[in-house]
C-alpha cells in the first residue's frame, strides 16, 4: 500500500492563497488517479479535484477557476494551489490514490479560513 502525507496546510484570511502537497512513498507514474478531497466540519468528505498521469484536470463547480491541481510524476507529488480562499473552504482536505473505495487516502491537513 502507498502511503501518502499531506502538508502545507494552515490558518488563512478570507481572499488569501495557500498551497498543499501530498507526497507519495512510492512512483505514481503507474497511478492514472490522484485527487484532492475534503471534509468540512460536520459534512461529509467530498471530492474537490482530480489529475490523471498525463496532467489533466477537473474541478468541482465551486472552486473551480480558484483552485489548481498538478502532479510532478518525477517527485511523487501532486499539489493544489488554493487562491481567494473563502470561509467556505474550510475543511480537512486528504488526498487520494487510486480511487475512494480502494486507494490510498492522506492522514489529511487543515485549512481554516478566517478573519
């Protein structure tokens, strides 16, 4: 099983940027995909946006034009850029490998967005 660890998570303002990683132990070459989820408090965990191997994406309707995903195949890494945070972004966000059923899933990091 690949373990993955997701970092970059933090305390922001409302209309302010921050930017996670999720480092995989292993190659994610083979891995079509990754993805970004997240659980707000008291919701269920949803998914928020894929990347294939090839680099392409999708976005839910809510962050999408905000927020942007990417994978560095050579670094095992996949990230997503998160600019004009807003309150509603809070959450726990976890990355996941393989699919939501069967993949690999992060310990998760927190971004609380607040004023």
């Amino acid at each position: 099983q690949v373990q993955v660890v997701e970092s970059g998570g933090g305390l922001v303002q409302p209309g302010g940027s921050l930017r996670l990683s999720c480092t995989a132990s292993a190659s994610i070459v083979g891995i079509n995909y990754m993805a970004w989820y997240r659980q707000a408090p008291g919701k269920e965990r949803d998914f928020v946006a894929y990347v294939t191997s090839d680099g392409a994406t999708f976005y839910v309707p809510s962050v999408k034009g905000r927020f942007t995903a990417s994978r560095d195949n050579a670094k095992n890494t996949m990230y997503l850029q998160m600019n004009s945070l807003q309150y509603e972004d809070t959450a726990v966000y976890y990355c996941n490998l393989g699919g939501e059923h069967s993949g690999s899933w992060g310990q998760g990091t927190l971004v609380t967005v607040s004023s």
